[in-house]
C-alpha cells in the first residue's frame, strides 16, 4: 500500500466512528467501533513500518 491507501484507511476508520457513534442499536455500534478499529490498527501498522523503514 502507498500513502494514498493509507489515507484511505484513515477516512474509513473516521467513518466507522461516526456510524458507530449515531448507531441506534448497540450491536450495530459495537461492529461499527470493531470496524474502526480495524482501519485505525492498519493505519498504525503502516505509518509504524514506514518510520522503520526510513
């Protein structure tokens, strides 16, 4: 992935947020959070993996 996927991943996780903030149900907002979640750890993992690169 390239920066523009990383940034990619990166709006994703901030709309998952937000669902999972206006979710009416509460299992509706905990896959929305888990899903944040997910997007939030591999932005993480790859802005991590290009600091160790440099």
């Amino acid at each position: 992935m390239d920066r523009n996927d990383t940034s990619y991943l990166s709006d994703r996780s901030f709309v998952e947020a937000v669902r999972s903030i206006q979710a009416s149900h509460p299992a509706a907002a905990a896959a929305h959070h888990a899903m944040c979640r997910a997007y939030t750890e591999q932005v993480l993992a790859r802005l991590a993996a290009g600091r160790a690169g440099r």
